[in-house]
C-alpha cells in the first residue's frame, strides 16, 4: 500500500527471527524481516517477477499488492471505500454495463522498476479485457491484457501521494482511458482523461456534474458519489 522505498528511519520494523518465506512449491526463499509504517505491511523478500507473484501463496487470506516487487500487505479495506465502491458497482450495472466487466478487489500490473500490481477499488472493464482475464488463475490484468476503460481510487488518509502523483503516472503508462480520484477528505472527485500519453483532470464537488468522456450516459454529481461513503 506504501512505496517500499519510504521505509526509514521513520518506520517502525519487525525482524522476526528465523522467519522464512516459502515458495508455494515448498521451497524457502529466503529469509525475511517484515517492515511496518501506518496501517502497510511490507514482506521484504527477495524481489518478485509477475509470475512469482501469481504463483504466490503463503496459506492466509491475506492480501498483497506487488510494488517494485516487494510484496505490500494491504489492511482490510475501510467501510467507507467499500460502501463507494459498491455504489458505483451498482450504478454502471443500472448503466447497462455488464456485470462481468465490473470488478472489485481486481488488480492491474503497471510499469516500475521492478514488477507492481496496483488494486484500484473499483474497475470498468473492456469486452476484450473481460475476455483476456477470464478463467485467469488470479484476477490480474497482465500487461498482455488490454487496459481497463476505467480504474476509480478512493483515497484513504496519509495515502494521498498514492493515488494523486504514482498511481497518476501508473495508470497513464497503461494507457487507461479514466481515472478517478475519489477523495472523501477533499471532498471532491477528480476525473482524468488519458490524452496523448498523459491525463488532463478536472475535479468536481457538491452538486457539480462528473463529466465522463468514456461514459456519456452516465450522470452522477459529485455528492452523489461522496455521500454514498455516508
């Protein structure tokens, strides 16, 4: 959930002793320390492909994202962002969108150094996307698999750097076609258009009406979206 490199002197780390990650196939990785800032979780193993990622599985239900390939331990999701989600999960299916191109908890591989894999709180998928992503053994978009038409991030606090300047450049380089930044503690939603490499924003508030080029049809104020947290 945080970038791996802002662990500091700031963080505060775990070391559990003669802790070992082990491969899926029983094989141990390496020792591993587990580093925490926030409500984030950092497993600090020796750096992940995609395909160890996907093939990743420490029998928990924990969840990860994948970031530079270093494993992120995400805390359960706050109520708020869910209920937001939810809300626009159910709008777009009203919308006609079909069901199976809507996804929560999904996650998409972005560009870095290393391997990341980001989970937006709320995607609209392509017929091609769909497609590509069915019977997949994770619900991954790989960078094989066409874009999303929209990924949507609800900004938790202290995560604003996320999902406003990384996520902003993530997305571009995936060429997304929108994205939104729902932000509850602005209290305002910010609708970025992919135009020739780059996103150009607005943001809406209060009575404001979200302008989607991707979704026409679609009419939605900004307060709507925001109180559906409430």
């Amino acid at each position: 959930m945080v970038r791996c490199e802002a662990f500091s002197t700031r963080s505060t780390a775990i070391t559990l002793a003669n802790h070992r990650t082990t491969h899926p196939g029983g094989n141990i990785m390496r020792e591993s320390s587990i580093q925490q800032e926030g409500n984030a979780m950092a497993i600090a193993t020796k750096p992940m492909t995609f395909e160890d990622y996907l093939n990743y599985d420490d029998g928990t239900d924990t969840r990860y994202e994948l970031d530079d390939g270093i494993l992120i331990a995400m805390p359960p999701e706050s109520d708020l962002n869910n209920q937001i989600a939810s809300f626009l999960f159910a709008t777009f299916l009203q919308l006609g969108i079909p069901y199976y191109h809507l996804r929560i908890g999904a996650q998409i591989a972005v560009g870095g150094k290393r391997a990341t894999a980001r989970e937006p709180d709320f995607m609209v998928l392509s017929e091609e996307a769909a497609i590509a992503l069915d019977g997949a053994k994770q619900s991954l978009i790989t960078h094989e698999m066409p874009p999303p038409l929209l990924v949507v991030e609800v900004v938790s606090p202290q995560q604003e750097n996320r999902d406003y300047r990384y996520k902003r450049t993530e997305y571009a380089g995936r060429h997304i076609p929108e994205y939104w930044i729902v932000d509850p503690i602005a209290q305002k939603v910010t609708v970025l258009e992919w135009v020739d490499g780059l996103y150009e924003d607005r943001a809406y508030q209060v009575s404001e009406v979200v302008v989607s080029s991707a979704f026409s049809d679609l009419e939605l104020t900004a307060e709507q979206i925001l109180g559906a947290g409430r």
